[in-house]
C-alpha cells in the first residue's frame, strides 16, 4: 500500500519478472531461492503471479445518489449544495451523473 507513483506496481512486475521492470541491484528471494535473472514463466511454475483486483460495476447507483444520501443521512438542509460539495471534494464533479466504478480507468476506481 502507498501513494500513487510510489512503485507498488513497479515492484510486483521486478518480482513477476516483466519487461517493463528491471532489478538494478539487489537480489528477489522466493523460499530462499534466488530468482533474480529467472524468466517469469518458470517463476509463475513457482507459483508466483499476479492478479488485478477491480471492483464490480454498481449498475444504475450515480456518484450524484450516494452524495445525495449521504447528505440526507447527515440531516443536510440543503442536500443537492451539500452533494455539489461532497463531489468537488471527491474531485469528481464532472462525473456526477457517471454511474460508479462503469465508467472509471483503473487509476480513477482508486479514488472512489
């Protein structure tokens, strides 16, 4: 877990042994095995892989209801000004009408 563009991503591809990542020192242990310089096929025959975790599409619930509740749940007087405000916050208010998670790129589904 870290921020955005700390190397999460970076350092699985190093370990799974992808092209787009290059160990530049140090070596990966895998149950005390050296597997620094072995191709990624004989490190997923290890057992070693990843997998993308996404999260499943609310169909017909918009980033606009959940604020809309979440105000009323909060005893807003005025929930459409509080909602405006949950979503600018959210930095989403161009996506208030989106349906959550449909219509979102990976980096996006982070935030909500």
């Amino acid at each position: 877990m870290g921020p955005n563009g700390s190397g999460k991503s970076t350092l699985l591809s190093a370990i799974m042994g992808l092209r787009n990542a290059r160990v530049c020192g140090g070596s990966i242990l895998f149950n005390g095995l050296d597997i620094t310089n072995m191709p990624s096929y004989k490190r997923a025959k290890l057992g070693i892989a990843l997998a993308h975790q996404s999260l499943p599409d609310i169909k017909g619930v918009r980033l606009r209801d959940v604020a809309n509740a979440m105000a009323r749940k909060h005893g807003c007087s005025d929930c459409t000004l509080l909602a405006r405000s949950i979503t600018n916050i959210l930095n989403h208010s161009k996506k208030r009408d989106n349906v959550l998670v449909v219509h979102y790129s990976g980096k996006e589904i982070s935030k909500v």
